[in-house]
C-alpha cells in the first residue's frame, strides 16, 4: 500500500506563502519599472524627479561629504556608460553631476525592494544587479537601455568596498560586456579615498574610452574578463596620476615657502 503523502508543516506553509506574496511583489515591480525614456526636441533623456531630488539632496551631500572634481567633467548627449569604484551610497551623485539627462543604475535586487528606495529606483528605471552577466533579464534591458541613446552606471565591485582604499574589490563582468556589444564609450570615474564626514574626497574623471580592439569579435568569456581587468588597470592609473600631481603641488608649494 502506497503511504500517503505527508502534508507539509505550518513553517513550510508560511514559507510557500511568503515566497507566492513577494512573487506577486515582483511581478508588480516589473510593471512599475519605467524601462526607457523618450528623448526631447534636444535629444536629451530627461528624469525630471530625478533632476528635482538631487537638486535638493546634493547640496546636503557637499556640506557633510564635501568633495573635488578634476578630469573630465561633463558629457554629451547620446549613450555612455559610467564606471565607478563604490564606497558609499552617496556614489550616485558623481555619475550624476556630468548631466541634466537621467541615468539608469544597475544595484542591488535587495534596494529595488525596499521601500522607498525601491519605489525610486523602479520609477529611474533601476536595474536589478547582475552576476558576471548571468541576469539575462538585465542584460537585456541594459543593452536596449544604451541603444535607445540613454546613460547607465554601473559600479563593478558589486558592494561597496569596506576592506581598502588601496586595492579596488574583484571587479565582476558586465560593464565592460554591455560597452562592447553596444559599442558604448565608458566614462571611468575614480573615487580616490574614502568619503568622511566633513573631510574632502577627491574625484577624477577619465576621459570616455572605447574598447574598440574587441568589435565585431566572437569573445569567449576570458576576452570579457581581459577587457574588464583593462578598465580597472586603467582607473588605477587615472589614480596613481593624481597622486603624482598632488604630491608635485606639494612638493612645490614647499619649494615657493623656503
């Protein structure tokens, strides 16, 4: 006789529960999300609530986390992909502050349900994080993200870095993908130290770039992993040169006191 089949305990019951309300969550998220945003008479992809909030929040951030730009400072119309080391989550603004266009950010799945912020980032058009460009869904709506002209950032390390100011976490797969399917110059952008209430953080800004040499090319997966360890090398050396050039200015500030 066959044994009848066990019925499943309150903890399972709660959990199958749990698991259909945040299904049905994410399938009203999914309608929620804005993906794509017209361009106007000037050709620019405007978020208007995005232009509003920051007008009212970056004041706020440059008065307790003041900061310095150098490098490359504004961009033009059209697709760029923003690629930034991460500390904080005041990190959003510096993408920000090179346009009035919107830009698209790829974060954490977890922030696309909180609250507030989730609500935010489904009506900016917010992708959820990809895994080494296994997030098929991502990917896709990045690639139509960038093709329809629109600005997308994305920070590779994937958490912010909590461990140095000197050695950038492992950089996932993902920008530099998305840069060379869609043939998208990249704007590296390097936070060279640690935001600190009330102490200045210095921010270079790379010229944008483009990863030409792997166009129209079948890569395999180490072609994107080479392509991604380029863009990290190189904001290395964005940093290392604005090291020597502050040095260089203190070197000769001390020559001018003596």
């Amino acid at each position: 006789m066959a044994q009848d089949e066990q019925k499943p305990s309150k903890a399972q019951k709660k959990q199958l529960k749990q698991q259909k309300r945040r299904e049905k969550k994410l399938k009203k998220w999914e309608k929620q999300k804005r993906l794509l945003f017209p361009a106007d008479k000037k050709g620019r992809h405007m978020m208007r609530s995005m232009n509003f909030i920051c007008f009212f929040l970056h004041p706020v951030h440059r008065i307790f986390y003041p900061y310095k730009r150098y490098g490359y400072k504004k961009v033009g119309l059209g697709a760029y992909i923003f690629v930034s080391n991460h500390y904080s989550n005041f990190d959003i603004f510096f993408p920000k502050l090179t346009t009035r266009e919107g830009i698209h950010f790829i974060a954490k799945q977890s922030i696309l349900e909180a609250p507030v912020l989730g609500y935010l980032g489904r009506k900016w058009g917010t992708l959820g994080a990809m895994r080494d460009g296994s997030d098929v869904r991502s990917l896709m709506d990045a690639i139509k993200i960038l093709k329809n002209g629109e600005k997308l950032a994305v920070y590779p390390e994937g958490t912010r870095n909590k461990q140095s100011e000197e050695e950038f976490l492992p950089f996932h797969a993902g920008a530099a993908m998305l840069a060379i399917k869609t043939k998208t110059p990249v704007v590296p952008i390097v936070i060279c130290n640690r935001p600190r209430l009330f102490h200045k953080t210095h921010v270079v800004y790379g010229e944008p770039v483009e990863l030409s040499e792997y166009y129209d090319r079948k890569l395999t997966a180490e072609d994107y992993q080479e392509a991604e360890d380029k863009l990290k090398n190189m904001m290395y050396e964005i940093r290392a040169q604005h090291r020597e050039m502050l040095a260089s200015k203190k070197a000769k500030r001390k020559r001018n006191k003596k």
